[in-house]
C-alpha cells in the first residue's frame, strides 16, 4: 500500500500505539506551533540518509521559547509513548537537537538557523507540505 510523505514503515512503527494515522513526526510539529516557533519545516530524507527519516526544523525568537518549544515537543510525544534518544543544546537555547531516531528535531535561534542553514545543506531533501494549523488531525 502507498502512503503519503509521512506515513513511511519506520514512522509507523514509531508512533503510539494511540493514533495510527498521525505520524510522531507531526505531532513534534503541532506542539512547536503551539508555543510559537517560526519558519517550521519539515525535510524527508529516506533514501539520502541512512541516520534518520526527517529533520523537523524551527526556529525560536529567544532562548527561553526555544526551550519552551522543546519542552512542548518532549512532553507532547510522551504523552504518546515516545521518548527522545537524547537532546543536545537544552542550556544555552541557541540549537536544540531532540533525537527521535526516526526523526530529529531541530530548534534553532535566529542566528543558528542562518549560521548553519540545515536547508541548504540538505538541499536535496524533498521538503514536506505542512497542512496549515487548522488541518492538523485532532491530537487524541
């Protein structure tokens, strides 16, 4: 059976047991919009990286919403089952990374965002269509 971006066999397996149809990743995207995270974008990266399926990328406006987006993000999939292989950069909020395995999370400063440019580095990710706020499935 086809599925659509998102909907890959190592996010099936990833998500909670509560939902089989809103991929973990998403739901990392629907609590970063929830506290406000700027220029969210999401990159699929099956078949060009070995490390992980999608980097979920956003940026914060100041060190205390960087963290309170991966504050939301963390407690959002746990309430899902899903715990984080780790989290880098939680102190200084100039860029998070939350390991999810089969996708990361990157939360960046305005500064960071620009500096690294994770886009532009994996430039030949397809970048995934995000529904708009009021088309994200329900959270259950």
């Amino acid at each position: 059976m086809s599925h659509p971006i998102g909907f890959g066999n190592k996010l099936t397996q990833a998500m909670s047991p509560l939902t089989t149809t809103t991929p973990a990743w998403m739901i990392a995207v629907r609590a970063a919009r929830a506290k406000k995270a700027v220029d969210l974008k999401v990159l699929d990266l099956r078949g060009i990286a070995s490390f992980t399926d999608y980097f979920v990328i956003c940026t914060g406006t100041n060190p205390r919403q960087i963290q309170a987006i991966t504050d939301e993000i963390r407690e959002q999939l746990a309430q899902l089952g899903e715990t984080p292989l780790g989290t880098e950069g939680y102190d200084t909020a100039q860029w998070v990374l939350i390991d999810f395995g089969d996708f990361l999370v990157h939360i960046f400063s305005p500064e960071a965002r620009q500096y690294y440019d994770l886009e532009r580095l994996w430039r030949h990710a397809k970048l995934v269509d995000l529904p708009e706020e009021e088309e994200l499935p329900p959270t259950p």
